[in-house]
C-alpha cells in the first residue's frame, strides 16, 4: 500500500509543505512543517482549522500581531542545561528579544480572547514572565555587551580600564611625537596595536635609538613596531585589568545561565508556544494567498464541494488565465463517482483536486473552496496515479496498479476515500475492463467513497445501472475540440477520439474503418453521448445569457430607483425652497405691515384695528406655513425682445432688448447685461404681481402703488445719521418686494460717515447678496451698488 510520502507526491501535497515552508519566520516553523501529517480525529482537525482561520481573521482585520524576532533557541537551551556551562553575550540578546515575541503574542490573544479563542488555549501553559527579560536585559545592553552596571566589581575595573588607557595614551602620545621630530617615523603612520599592546612604528634603522621592545615589524622589514619602556609599566596593567574585566563578565554570564537553567521547563514551553504561533502563521499567510477558507465540516465522511480549486494550478496560473473552479459531491446512496471524457480534458485534474484539498484540510489546512460548501473526515485515504512502475520489485506499471487494488479492496470501508486515475488501463481492454468492474463492484460492496477516471465504455454503463455509483463528465467543446475544465455529475462524457483523430489529420478511409470496428452499439453510444454534451453546453449558454439579462435588469431597475429617489428629493427641495421663498416674502410683507401698526399707533388709532391687522398678518403666516407653495412655472417658447425673463435660480426678472447668436441683452432695473440664453427663463410677471398683489391688498397694501413711486436710486446726501436709517430700512423693503436686483444709494464722499453706517446695515440685512462702489466714472466711492437675492 503506498506510504503517506508516496500519496503526497501523488497528489502534490510536497510541494504545498515546500510552499508553506516559504512563509515561516525561523526554523521554529519549518521544524513544525516537516512535522505535519495527516489526522483522522475530527476533534483535532477542526481545532487546527479554527485556529489557521482565527490567524487569518488577524491579518484580516489590519491588526499588528508580533512578526519579529521568531528565534529557534533548541541548541541555546541544550548548552544552558549542561551544569557550569554559559553562553555568550549576544545568545542572551536573541533569547531576550525572543522571549518578548512570545510574550508580546501571549498578551495580545490574551487580549483578544473573544475574537480568536482557540488561540487563546494556545497561551494557557506560557507561563514566562517579563521580569526574566527585564534580568537579561539589565545585564546585557542592545549591542551584545555586558553593561557596566551589571555589577560593581564590573564597573570598578572598566573605570580603571579607562584611566589607564587615557595614562597610556598620553605616555605613548609623548614618546611618538618625540619620535616625530628625531624623524624615526615613517611618514603618515601613527600608533597601533600589536599583540594587545600599544606600540608605534619607527623605521628599522632607529630602532635601537628608541628604548622599548619590538614586538613585530612590517612585512618589507622597513618598520618595526616597538613598545616603549616609559609604557611597559602601563600596558601590563591595562593586560591584567583586562583580564580581570574577562573574569568578572564570565562570572556575570554563569550567573546568568544558571537563573535561565532554574527556567528552562518555561523556557522549553513558552519556545513550544513560539513554534506553534509560526507554524500557525505561515498556514494564515497561505490561505490568503490561496484565497482559502474553512468549510462545513462534519464528523463522519462528506464531501459536498463548490468552486473548489487546485491550489498549485490556482498559483501557477496567476496572472495568466483564469482557472475554472470544481463543483462535486458524493452522497451517502452515492459515494461513488465515475468521471470520463477526453484524454487533457481534466479528468486527472479533477482527480488530483479532490485528494489534494481533503489531505490538506486533514492536515489542518484552510482549503481553497466556498464556505458553504461540506467537507468530511475520512480514516484513510488510497490514491493509485500515474506510473508506479518498479524496477527493483520487478513489477510492471499494470501489476503495480493490481497490487493497489489488492490492498484497496482488502482495507477499504466506509471511512476510506479512493481516488483511481485511467481504472482498468494498462492491459487487454476487454480484460483490463472486466477486472476494472470487478473491482468497482466490490468497493461499492464495503461501501468505500471515491473517485475514478476512466474510458471504458463498459464501466460508463456500469455506472449508469448500478446504485452507489454516478457517472460524471469533464465538458468539452465539440466544435473546436477544446476542453471545458467543468464537471457535469450524472451523464457519462464521450472521449472524443474519432473527432481528436480527425483533427490531427487522420485518413477519412482510416477514421470510416475505425468506425465499422468499432461498432454500431460503441459508436451510438458515444454518438448519444456527444449530443447531450452538445444539449449541456446549449443549456449552459442560454443560463449565462439569461444571468447576463438578469444582471442588466438588475442593473436599470437600481437606476429607475436611483433616478426615482432623486426626483423625489429633487422635488421636497423645489418644495421646500418654494415655501421659504413665500415665508421671506411674508417676512418683507410683515415689516411693511409693522410700518403701518407704528403709523396706526402714531396717530392714536384704536387698539382693536391693531389688533385686526396683526391676527390678519398671523393667518396669512400660518396659512404658508401649512401650505406647500407650488413652483413658477417656466413659460414655453423661445426668448426673443420684448420678453420678461429672469436668470434661472434667480427671483429677479428683467425685460429682454435684444438677442443676437446666443446672447441677451437684459435691462435689470437700471442695470443692462449680457446674458447666455441658455441661462435665461421666461418669467410671467402679470401672474407674479396678481399673486404678490392679492396678498398684499389683504393687508391694506398696493403694490401698484408701491411701483408707481418707487426709484431704484435712494439718495441720502445732506441726511443726518438718525434719519438714514429708517430710509434706508423702507427702501430696501420696498426693492426686495418689488423683485428689483440691484440698486444704488447716493450717499457722497465727504468724510464717510454715512457711508460706513450704510454699509454696516447692509450687512446685517439678509436680503442683501452684496455691494460694491460704483464704477469711478458714475461717482465712485460717493454711490454704494447693492445686489439683492
């Protein structure tokens, strides 16, 4: 029987280990890689799958997780627990840094308990604290050295260090420039270091010109280098105080290993952890890259698959063409599933799928298919592709076939999932045939589940008759002989060789011979078949033109209701804007009516007329404000001279002089501008000042009357302050209810007082769009232009 090693090269499943490999972050993950197999206990299976998905969720949500510093200290940790042993400075930074990671990881599912509980169990043995950090790390700094504060004695000595090292540099400083100017140097050398000592460089013929010992000399024998007697005394005392600092570090690092030794237990756990979390990581990396996910899975054998896809093949074509997904089931009355078709049809593919994707989520794999989509756990899995011809057994590729088969139909039952690539191929069709459904038969018989492939036609009508076993084919494109890469479950698929023949160039005489052997009742067959594979690509076309229709349907109908909503705001802003445009005009018709009330009082009019006129006022206002105001109509036709119009979005109206082209000369008032037609509407002022009329007149005012004395120009000139106001209030009423756009106010230069209180009324009244000087040719400064909304 083929070993797991053998069924996962079969399947592919080695280069998806390899490929998982690749999105470790240290040999902590490779290791648990290697150590992945195949597991049969559905307990474990949905812990490890539930775990991959929470890591994924991770990456999905944007949120940091841990990613640096993943270590594998395995050979650390055996060095730690040999009795008097120490390891070096930087070993206890990469053990410092990584027991971080883990702890940072540890709080962090700590934190998000709720969000991925199954990694949560993952921290319940981690018991490592930060303190055992924080030791390490007040012994040893970020650059891999024992600090001076790890102990007193440490720091005492390199003080000393420094003060001898300032000593000896003086000393040899003093004795260099001496040597300098006896010109025993050679030009551009200085002082170095030979042998752990200070020493300079003096040519060789004034070497004896100079106490001191040489210690070692150029390669030309040009220079010798030469320690002087005056820093004999000082480089033996910085020799043993370097000694004694190397004594004192090795003390503090024993001592350091021996509290890691007191750990190791939490250590061996809390890198156990580590390992898990990388390995865990690289699964999430995977399925992202795989666009994979977790299925339904159930306990008992179940396979129900949708858009299911290889997942070499998906990275292979990345970028290159799009791969068609598979859709298959196999049910508890039909476990069993023949699929047949065209040789490079996918029939193989489909195969391979099958295998690959149930090994890899019993391996705790998120696997590239729908989530709504049924998986189940099988107790084994028997894979027999390809060529398993064997040189040192002396087995032929048809006896190493048989031999599986044996061991199939000996070891197979209802918890076995049997994947056969070309059943029955490989020897005497009719023989090959016949022991292919011998063996079929006794598979359906201990009720194995599995997929085969196949061209014999006696299997197809096996299949066909038998119940526990479904025919299926791999479509394929009979007018240009191309394959479809899709499964269709329940009709058998015609190998199309005749045809493949025919393409390849193959004498019509030879392809009618072939015919007339084979046989009226094959090739009937494989006529029938080739019609209903024409039915289902029919079908199939007129379903993706109906979706694509529906699609478009979907599609205008969103639009109609866009369209539909919009016109529905569209018209509660017309409506809303209509009121507030009568509320204003109630606004201006008030003020006028206030005038009246003060005339009334002035004149000691009676209280009951008063009170008359403001309930009248108090209607009218309530009456707007119930109402909706409809919207001005716009009157059709084109614009021509003579015509009222107004700019659209705009309430003031004027009279048209003159159009040429495009343009229109409009009087405003007594402003005259050029205007785009196309920016102009006509403007019924009859119906306007009949409606502006009959309300005014319920509140004793004429607006004939108003028009008749009314002048767009207010000229105040030799006007005290106190009295500019009130003018200034009555003729900005009046302007805005008789629609005017723009009018002026002469006011003069002198000194611009009445200008500057004009101006800051102006900007209090809400009417008022804006105002400027008038041209420097018409008065300046001396006239104010206002433009009314």
């Amino acid at each position: 029987m083929p070993s797991l090693i053998d069924v996962e090269v079969k399947i592919g499943f080695d280069q998806l280990r390899a490929r998982l490999k690749t999105h470790c972050l240290s040999t902590l993950g490779t290791a648990a890689v290697d150590e992945m197999t195949f597991l049969t206990e559905p307990d474990r299976v949905l812990q490890l799958l539930k775990q991959t998905l929470e890591f994924k969720q991770i990456f999905e949500r944007g949120d940091i997780f841990p990613s640096n510093h993943y270590f594998d200290p395995s050979d650390l940790l055996n060095r730690i627990a040999l009795e008097g042993n120490y390891i070096d400075e930087a070993d206890f930074l990469k053990l410092a840094w990584s027991l971080q990671t883990v702890i940072s990881c540890r709080d962090y599912l700590v934190k998000n308990k709720e969000l991925c509980p199954s990694l949560f169990q993952l921290t319940e043995p981690v018991g490592v604290s930060t303190q055992l950090v924080k030791k390490i790390l007040s012994v040893i700094d970020d650059h891999a050295q024992v600090r001076d504060s790890a102990s007193v004695e440490l720091g005492r000595i390199r003080k000393k260090i420094r003060e001898e090292q300032s000593r000896l540099r003086r000393i040899i400083d003093q004795v260099y420039r001496h040597a300098v100017q006896e010109q025993w140097i050679p030009d551009g050398s200085l002082p170095t270091i030979r042998g752990g000592r200070l020493v300079i460089p003096v040519l060789a013929e004034h070497k004896r010109k100079v106490k001191g010992f040489i210690h070692d000399e150029s390669a030309t024998g040009q220079t010798v280098f030469m320690e002087p007697a005056e820093a004999l005394e000082a480089n033996n005392e910085m020799r043993d105080l370097e000694h004694a600092e190397k004594r004192e570090v090795i003390r503090l690092l024993k001592e350091l290993t021996a509290a890691l030794r007191e750990e190791l237990n939490q250590l061996d756990l809390a890198y156990k952890f580590l390992a898990r979390i990388d390995f865990i990581r690289a699964k999430a990396r995977l399925a992202l890259e795989l666009e994979a996910g977790m299925p339904i899975v159930q306990r008992a054998p179940a396979l129900n698959w949708m858009k299911a896809r290889h997942p070499l093949l998906q990275m292979s074509l990345k970028g290159k063409r799009e791969l068609i997904p598979l859709d298959i089931n196999l049910t508890s009355a039909d476990k069993f599933l023949l699929v047949s078709g065209p040789n490079a049809g996918g029939k193989s593919v489909c195969l391979k799928t099958v295998g690959l994707l149930q090994y890899m989520l019993q391996c705790g794999l998120l696997v590239p298919m729908s989530p709504d989509s049924t998986a189940g756990i099988f107790k084994q899995i028997f894979v027999d592709i390809g060529d398993q011809q064997s040189i040192e057994n002396d087995l032929s590729t048809y006896s190493s076939h048989l031999k599986n088969m044996a061991q199939f139909t000996q070891s197979g039952n209802d918890q076995t999932l049997v994947l056969l690539d070309e059943l029955g191929s490989g020897t005497d069709p009719n023989f090959g045939g016949a022991i292919a459904q011998a063996i079929l038969q006794d598979l359906l018989k201990r009720k194995v589940w599995g997929v085969a492939t196949t061209h014999y036609y006696n299997l197809k009508l096996f299949a066909g008759q038998v119940q526990g076993i479904r025919n299926a084919a791999m479509r394929f494109d009979e007018k240009n002989l191309l394959p479809l890469y899709r499964l269709d479950i329940g009709k058998p698929g015609s190998s199309f060789a005749l045809e493949i023949a025919h393409k390849t160039g193959l004498p019509e005489e030879v392809l009618n011979k072939a015919r007339q052997l084979a046989g009226s009742e094959l090739v009937g067959f494989e006529t029938l078949a080739r019609e209903l594979e024409k039915e289902r690509n029919t079908l199939t076309k007129k379903s993706v033109l109906l979706e694509q229709k529906n699609k478009e349907l979907d599609v205008l109908l969103r639009k109609y209701e866009n369209l539909s909503g919009e016109l529905e705001e569209k018209k509660k802003v017309i409506l809303t804007k209509a009121k507030e445009e009568a509320q204003q005009l109630l606004a201006q018709t008030n003020r006028e009516i206030e005038k009246t009330i003060r005339h009334i009082r002035e004149n000691q009019a009676q209280k009951t007329e008063t009170k008359k006129v403001r309930e009248k006022l108090k209607a009218i206002t309530q009456k707007v404000t119930d109402t909706p105001v409809a919207v001005k109509p716009v009157l059709p036709g084109e614009i021509k001279a003579g015509d009222r119009v107004r700019i659209i979005g705009q309430e003031g109206s004027g009279v048209v002089l003159s159009v040429k082209g495009k343009s229109a000369m409009v009087q405003l008032g007594e402003l005259k501008t050029k205007v785009d037609v196309a920016k102009l509407e006509k403007a019924n002022q009859a119906t306007a000042d009949k409606a502006i009329e009959k309300k005014l007149r319920s509140v004793g005012i004429s607006l004939h009357e108003k028009r008749t004395g009314y002048s767009p120009a207010l000229d105040v000139r030799g006007k005290r302050v106190d009295e500019v106001i009130p003018l200034l209030e009555s003729f900005l009423d009046t302007s805005v209810l008789l629609a005017q756009g723009e009018v002026k106010i002469l006011h003069g230069k002198g000194e611009g007082v009445l200008r500057k209180v004009i101006r800051d009324y102006l900007k209090q009244y809400k009417q008022v769009a804006s105002f400027a000087d008038e041209h420097v040719e018409r008065g300046g400064d001396g006239i104010t232009v206002v433009v009314l909304k």
